[in-house]
C-alpha cells in the first residue's frame, strides 16, 4: 500500500466572515471525503478569514495511483474554489 500527502495553503482575499470561508471553500471535506482512498481536513489557519491551509492523505496500490489522486484534487481545487493556491506539498510514503 501507498500513502501520499497533499497540503494547499489557500488565500482566500477579501474574505470577510468565516461564514463566507466556507462558501468560498465550497465544501472540500464533503466532495473528496467520499472518495473511498482519500481522507481531508482543514488543517490550517483555522481562525484566520483570508487564508486556509487543507491536507488530503490519498491511499492506492501504486505510487502512481496516489500521485494521479494527489493531482485530480489539486487540479479540481485550483478550479473549483474561488481563491489561490499559495503553496502545494506532497510527500509519499
């Protein structure tokens, strides 16, 4: 088995409440919790309004399976979340 770490560290500017922070997240935890080999959470800036930082920990048979997860949640969040991606790290273990 296969384990791979993804953290984002998003900006979020103009944001104003944290109300509008997890709108304009757009529900991370609930579209890749669902997905049988991923596990998510806001592990960052938690309290802060213009910034968040999330960690995926995606689990395949291959290095190649975690690292085409890692890059389908990247991609789909660089699109689908109305901020910035400001840093991505990934580590395989």
């Amino acid at each position: 088995m296969h384990i791979g770490i993804l953290t984002l560290r998003l900006s979020l500017p103009g944001c104003r409440s944290l109300k509008e922070k997890r709108q304009r997240m757009g529900g991370l935890h609930e579209r890749f919790g669902r997905h049988p080999a991923i596990a998510v959470c806001e592990s960052g800036d938690l309290d802060r309004l213009e910034a968040s930082e999330w960690t995926f920990v995606a689990v395949a048979t291959t290095p190649q399976k975690v690292e085409s997860l890692l890059a389908e949640i990247e991609d789909k969040i660089q699109r689908g979340v109305d901020g910035r991606v400001m840093e991505a790290t990934r580590e395989l273990l």
